[in-house]
C-alpha cells in the first residue's frame, strides 16, 4: 500500500516538476521566416530584373505603392468583395500606423507585373507582408479564414520583434 502511494505521489510530482521548471526556465518564442535569404524564386524572364542576395523589395517599388516606410505592409491583389471583408477585420487589431494596407492603383498592368516579379505571388496567395526593412515576411491567401488567422498571428510576432 505505501509502495502505490509513493508511485501515485512521484507520478504527479513528475508532471508538476516539468511545469515548474519550463514555467521559470523555458522561453516561448516564435519568429515568422524571411523569404529569399539564400535563394531566389523562380519569376519569368519578362522581367528582367537584377534581383540580389539576400532579396528585399526595392524602395522605388514600394514608395511607388504608396509606402510610407515606418511600418509593416501588405500588399494586396485581390480586391473581390469577400477579401475586402476578411482584410476589414484587420482594422480592429492594428493600426494604420502598425501595418500599411495598400491596394492596386489605377495601372493594374505595372501592379500585376510589380506582384509576379517583385513580390513574386502565385496562386493562391493575393497578399503579401513586407517588414520595415523591405523583407519579404509572408504570403497569404486572404479568401480563406484560416490564413486570415495565420497573417493575424504573424503580424503580431513581427510588430513585437521591431
């Protein structure tokens, strides 16, 4: 009976132990990848660009966009009604000072030759986050919820990093 009691007492002592010491000595921290450190994506030949190593989008780009350059940014492709909508949800977690959402101007042309040869988006991805230092940080597809939740996650870790 006691050799239970001891086994019943070391076996919830061993959980608790775990707990205690990753509570006070363990770190939860996350980070969001940075695209096109080491390689570069494969985009048309239409393009003929000089891209470099380690990739960022080029600053005449993105002031072209509308950047403001404090700040995070998504660039975003797809204006149907339903992206909108899920992109409106964003307004109530950051502001406009935290994370820039720019959208096509007028010259739809440049901004689809802009997303396939610098942003370098694909289907399904119609928006694209850009950290302050012009690094490409995430592709997402803003149709779907649970990207929606994933872009939502990622924004929060990269506004904490900076």
């Amino acid at each position: 009976m006691v050799k239970k009691l001891v086994y019943l007492f070391l076996a919830l002592l061993l959980p608790i132990g775990v707990f205690l010491f990753l509570r006070a000595f363990g770190k939860n921290e996350f980070s969001i990848p940075v695209y096109y450190e080491t390689e570069m994506p494969e985009y048309p030949a239409s393009c003929h660009l000089i891209h470099k190593i380690p990739y960022t989008v080029p600053d005449a780009i993105l002031r072209g966009a509308g950047w403001q350059g404090e700040s995070a940014a998504l660039f975003i492709a797809d204006t149907s009604p339903e992206v909108l909508k899920n992109m409106k949800h964003l307004d109530e977690e950051f502001t406009s000072f935290e994370v820039q959402k720019i959208y096509p101007h007028q010259d739809t042309t440049r901004w689809d030759s802009w997303c396939t040869c610098f942003f370098f988006l694909k289907k399904p991805w119609s928006v694209v986050l850009i950290d302050s230092e012009r690094k490409i940080r995430g592709f997402y597809a803003p149709k779907s919820r649970e990207e929606m939740d994933r872009l939502t996650v990622e924004l929060k870790i990269l506004l904490k990093q900076y």
